[in-house]
C-alpha cells in the first residue's frame, strides 16, 4: 500500500473528452493528481491519510471564472433596472472610492460565493489596492489571476483612476513584484488594460512590452460596446482588434474578456494571435448581446466563460453557460434550423479547460488528469435515494447536470489538494464572519461613494 494525502472514492467522474465514468476513485498526494482509476484498484492500492465518499456525486474539474470583478462584489443589487450611464453614475463613484480593507472584505465575500458556486479559479480584470485582493485569495485558498485595472486616458475616467503609463507599468510590476507566485503558487499577477477607449497607444506599447518581459498575461475588455468601434474607428481608422494588434499586443497571452462586436476578420486575426475570448452571457446580453462563438469553436479556438461579477447577478457559472446555450440557438442556431448548434460539451469545456486555457493553467488545472493540481468539485447528483428531483432520474446526467444543475449543487471544493468546503461547509474561512464584515464595508462606501 502506498500513502497518499486524498483518496475520493466511489465517484462518477467527468473525463478530458467530456464523458462520464462510474464508480472511479481519484488519488491525490502533495496537492495534484496522482491516479484517476477504477474505485476497487485505488481503494487496494493507497492508503489515504483522509477519505472523501463521493457516492451518489459527479467529480468535475473545479470551474472557472475567466473574468470577474472581486472589487464590485457590494455593489450587488444597484445596478439592476437602473437607466444609463452605470458606468458614470455607479460604477466611477464607487470603484474610485474604495479603501484597501473594502477590497479585502469584497474580496472575501467574492470568494466565500464562488466556493459555494464550485468556482476554484479565477481572473479578475482589476480594481484598486489588488494586493488586498490577493491577501484574499491567499486566505481563501483559490486560484486566481490578478491584475490592477489600468487607464491612462478618456474624458470620462476621474484623476485617482488613471495614472501615466510610467506609473501604471511601475504599480504592477511592484504588485507582482510582492504576489506572483505566492500562496503555493495560486497567486498569478497580470497586466491588464481596462479597455481600448481609455487607453493611449504608448499605453497599450508599454503593457505588451513588459508583460512579455516576465511572460505574465494581459487582461483585458475587448468588444464589448460598439462605443470601442467608433471609437477606433474614428481616431486610427482601424477596428479595436486590428488596432491592438498593429501596436504588438495580441498574443497567446491575452485574455479578451467579452468578445462580441468583432467582424469575422478580427475573429481570424484573434485566433491567429493566440488570444482567448471569455464570453460573460448575462452581462453581454445586456449590452450588444450574441458573440460568434461558434466561428470561434470552428476555427478551434479554447473559450473561457465569466460572470462578470456580481454586481448584476450571481456567480454562477452554471447559470452562464445555459445562458449562453440558450442565446446562440436562438439568435444563430434557429434562423439555420441547427439544434445543436452549442452543445452541452463545448459549454462545460468553456468552464473548464478553457477557463484553464484563458488563465494559462491549462498545464495545471481544467480537466481530472494525473499530475494536474487536485483543483476538483464534486456535484450531489447521482445515486438513489435521490436528493435532488431537479436532476435525478435522468435518461442523460451530462446534459442534466449543465442544463438544471446549479452552484446549490456543489457539495465539495477541493483546490490544490486542500478540501476548502466539504458538505457545503467551509473549512478554511468563517463564512458568517465574511458576510457581516463584508455588510458593514457596503453601507461604508455607499454612504462615501454618495450612491445610495
Ligand atoms: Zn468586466
């Protein structure tokens, strides 16, 4: 018998190629993977120092959240049914006047939602004070990438969210001087661009120079309003993506979050580049609504999938790709009479290997393998007598689980090897602790930010 830290047992599990298998046991030493096997070899093969029972559970690969705003978190529940600008009226008073304990707080509560939510990654595009937002993740024990949210321009940007390019590059490279690789590893630091309207070229040159320096990546929200086209449009005769790109930054280490308003031609140049599109359906549908994704998928582009933070909705992934599912069958896939035009499989690898993909832990994380990090969830959905009437019986648990299954569904998180929540109770964090702080810190910005 050999030793290991985690043996999970008696679990159906979700493979690399989208498929689900029976009764498996998954071993996991030092953090990762070690065997993904028939239940019976592994139970006569290791001797766990702690066991998991997944009967009656699904293991998938934790999900991914590939771009999120930790720092937007209390601001749920103002924005809803509110007439424009958002941006101006709520999002410029409150983001400008968060102070470094906010940030931790929100970040806090962030992650206690996402852990419910079977979320055991995620990148944020940037806010303010992110080294609070790391102390956070540290704590939480999930994986994420984070950048600082960077501007240098546009009329509508206050002066204490925009700073010059010298000083943009310098307040990341010191943050990622203090947070790269920290916390085991989990702890990515990014640059980012917070999107092409509030961004000089000298900006956009400086931020591929120096992400390609420590071959970190680059975040940004690319597409996302026909405001960005005009815009380049008008100053450089060019369409964002082409502009970006004739100033060196598309590459495989940029993370487009949104990915809507883009012409079949900047589609290509993107999948050329390397760059990964990460489609936010609740948010987007709010906006200018149908990405091309399956132009994307037919030229075998990975895509990631986010919820844009919670300012507008929860943080549930399962809820965005039914979303997402649903929007492309009835906006590209009716008028083509195609039923299956984004099929249940492609959804989950969005959340998966291709969220991995996007954060550029596709060596580490997004599918159940041996030698990936042991960042796994497990779904209560399979054995009688059954819980849940929203998924069992079934005639097809794959197509169940992504189109009834949702974050009330995760009974166990497990990330880098650490069970974070078992039986939906949190081991590392005082859940309740987080949400009274978290309370406190969303009247104190509200009444400062003047929003309420
Ligand atoms: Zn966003």
């Amino acid at each position: 018998m050999e030793n290991c830290d985690l043996l999970i047992t008696h679990t159906t599990a979700l493979l690399p190629d989208m498929t689900l298998r029976n009764d498996v046991a998954i071993a996991v030493d030092r953090g990762s993977i070690l065997a993904l096997d028939d239940n019976a070899i592994l139970e006569a093969r290791y001797h766990p120092r702690t066991r998991l029972d997944g009967t009656g559970k699904v293991a998938m690969p934790g999900l991914i959240d590939a771009h999120t705003h930790v720092c937007q978190q209390l601001l749920r529940g103002r924005i809803t049914d509110e007439p424009p600008m958002i941006w101006a009226r709520f999002l410029v008073p409150f983001e400008s006047t968060l102070e470094p304990e906010d940030v931790y707080w929100s970040t806090m509560l962030s992650g206690v939602e996402m852990l419910k939510a079977g979320i055991t990654a995620f990148a944020d595009s940037g806010g303010r004070h992110m080294g609070e937002a790391a102390r956070a993740v540290a704590a939480l024990g999930l994986r994420a990438c984070i950048a600082r949210s960077t501007m240098d321009s546009g009329g509508f940007v206050p002066e204490n969210m925009r700073g010059s390019v010298t000083q943009n590059i310098a307040e990341t490279e010191a943050l990622y001087r203090e947070w790269h690789g920290k916390a085991n590893n989990r702890i990515h630091i990014w640059f980012a661009l917070r999107q092409v309207m509030t961004s000089t070229p000298e900006l956009v040159e400086s931020v591929a120079a120096a992400a390609r320096e420590v071959n970190t990546g680059i975040h940004i929200h690319l597409a996302e309003h026909l405001r960005e086209v005009e815009h380049c449009v008008v100053n450089y005769r060019l369409r964002p993506a082409e502009w970006l790109d004739a100033l060196g930054l598309l590459g495989s280490n940029v993370l487009a979050a949104h990915s809507i308003v883009l012409t079949e031609k900047e589609i290509q140049l993107l999948a050329a580049r390397g760059v990964i599109p990460v489609h936010c359906p609740r948010s987007n549908l709010n906006s200018h609504g149908f990405p091309k994704t399956p132009l994307f998928l037919a030229l075998g582009v990975p895509i990631g999938l986010g919820t844009d933070g919670a300012s507008g909705g929860s943080l549930d992934l399962f809820e965005q790709a039914r979303l997402l599912k649903s929007a492309i069958q009835a906006y590209r896939g009716l008028p083509i009479n195609d039923a299956a035009i984004l099929p249940v499989e492609d959804l989950l690898r969005m959340a998966t290997s291709g969220g991995a993909r996007a954060l550029r832990l596709q060596s580490h994380t997004g599918t159940l393998e041996t030698g990936k990090q042991a960042d796994i969830i497990l779904v209560d959905a399979t054995a009688p007598p059954y819980s849940a009437p929203h998924l069992q019986p079934t005639q097809h648990l794959l197509r169940t689980l992504v189109m009834s299954a949702g974050a009330h569904d995760v009974s166990d998180v497990i990330v880098d090897g650490v069970v974070l929540m078992q039986e939906r109770r949190l081991t590392q964090v005082d859940e309740a602790e987080i949400i009274c702080k978290a309370g406190e810190h969303l009247q104190a910005i509200t009444r400062r930010a003047g929003i309420a």
